[in-house]
DNA sequence: GTTCTTACA
DNA sequence: TGTAAGAA
C-alpha cells in the first residue's frame, strides 16, 4: 500500500508552493522518498519532518545552502550556534526596523506642521543640534546640480534634513545633521520659526526678509544667522516643492539687556 | 486533471 | 519567488 503523497498534497500540507519544494531538491536539502513510474516525486513522513525542519530554520533566517550544510548531522552545538546567531540577526532586524517606524512617524509628523491652514509664524523650542559642515558657498548664488556635484564626498544626501546656515558675511554653510559631535552646533534655544512651501530658490530671500520685518513689528529681538532647514523627506506630499523651515533665534530679554542690543 | 521541465520577469 | 507553456 502506498502511504506516500504527491507535490502538491506536501505542499498544501505544509502551506508552501511546489516551486518551493522543486527548489529544495534542486539545492538538495529535501528529496522525495521516490519517484514514480510517471515521474511524479512522491513523499514519506520522512520528508514531512524534513520540510517542517526546513521551513523551521527558514523562518529563522538560515539561508537554504547553511541548512543543507548543517541538516544532516548538525550536532547541539552546531545548533545551538546557528540559533544564537539567528537571534543576533534577528535583533538587528529589529532594531533597523524600529528605526524605520519613528523615521516614517517623524515624516507624518513634521507633515502636519505643514498641513495647516496657512503657514504662521511661531515660536518653537529648538533642541540642540550638531551639524556637520559639507561646504560653504555664497548664499545669494542658488544651488545647482553642478554645485552639488562639485562637492566631495556627498554624505546622506535627502536621507537627512539640509540646514543651510546663513552667516552675517553672506556667505552660507550647507551642513546634515551629525549624530555625533560636528563642525558646528546649533544649541538649544526658543527660535522664530516659520514653515514653508517653496518652488524656486528666489522665494527664501523674500521670506528671510519678511520674517526679519515680522519679528520687528513684533519686537522680537533675533540673534544668531538664520538658519534654513530644508525637509528632505517632505518633498513626498508635495511634488516640485521643496518644504523648508526658517529658524533664527530669539534673543531672551535678560540677554539683551547684558548686550545692551538686539539684531 | 496533475505534474514535469524549462524559461523568464 | 511566482507564473507560463508545452509535454507526459
């Protein structure tokens, strides 16, 4: 009597495709128990317990050519090593896709800023920044592609947000965010900020202007070179745009009064 | 109707 | 990994 079952009876047992089972004998880690006079691969218990071990070790993230190495006689150590090894892997998934959830959480969030009616000025809470200095250049001449290009090396180019540092000598410092220590550092402080849309470079000078006017009518005394961060990510919800955000800080009035001036 | 092989996206 | 085609 015949106890064994076809491809597709194994498969559906186990939930895997055919192909998947082809594909396990092609790299030789799961052979039928024989095959039948119509050619058909036909399957024991044997390989039931195999294909279950197999996909065991699948799901745990060992490569089909580490289980035919190790399935045969893998020894407790041997296992145990492979398991180990697993969850470091494992971890490390973890880990990258942890950080990919607050990445896309930041994104919505920092959407909304933009989301509003009508871009306001506001004041913010700023935390302190490191920057990582990737090249100076005229703040009145745009940025190009050439420009770009010029430059060596890139680092994460849109994958983090731009911050282009306007200095009192017009000239502009394009920095990224730096994990660790930078070239320069934005410290936590109350700054004027103010959201915006923009399609070409042109607009930014209008808008440092008006939020410079903006905060004299408002007699915000401003300290400090504006400071341009452009959203990389936020481009995403707003084709041929570019979000940025303008920041100066706001010089507090105990300060002022130590310098005797504003700005 | 099912499976086989082979090729391809 | 899934899908397709023609053959058995």
């Amino acid at each position: 009597m015949k106890n064994e079952i076809t491809i597709s009876e194994l498969a559906r047992l186990m939930g895997v495709s055919t192909h998947q089972i082809r594909y396990f004998e092609d790299k030789e880690v799961l052979l039928p128990a024989y095959t039948d006079t119509n050619q058909y691969r036909m399957y024991g218990l044997e390989q039931v317990y195999r294909l279950a071990q197999i996909l065991l070790l699948r799901k745990l993230g060992l490569s089909v050519q580490t289980i035919k190495e190790s399935i045969d006689g893998p020894s407790p150590e041997q296992m145990s090593q492979l398991l180990r090894a697993s969850v470091d892997n494992l971890e490390a998934e973890i880990k990258r896709l942890d950080e990919l959830r607050r990445l896309t959480v930041n994104i919505l969030e920092e959407q909304r800023e933009y989301a509003g009616p009508s871009p306001a000025y506001r004041i913010k809470q700023r935390k302190a920044t490191e920057l990582k200095c990737w090249f100076h250049t005229d703040a009145r001449r745009g940025m190009d592609a050439m420009l770009l290009a010029k430059q060596s090396p890139p680092p994460d180019l849109f994958e983090s947000d731009i911050y282009f540092v306007i200095e009192d000598n017009g000239k502009m410092a394009v920095c990224t965010e730096s994990k660790t220590e930078g070239d320069l550092m934005l410290p936590e402080s109350r700054c004027l900020c103010y959201p915006f849309l923009a399609e070409d470079e042109g607009e930014i000078e209008l808008r440092i202007q008006h939020m410079l006017q903006y905060a004299d009518s408002q007699s915000i005394a401003l300290n400090g070179p504006a400071v341009l961060v452009e959203k990389s990510y936020l481009s995403l919800f707003s084709p041929n745009k570019l979000n940025y955000e303008l920041m100066i800080e706001v010089q507090e009035k105990d300060e002022a009064a130590q310098n005797g001036e504003g700005v």
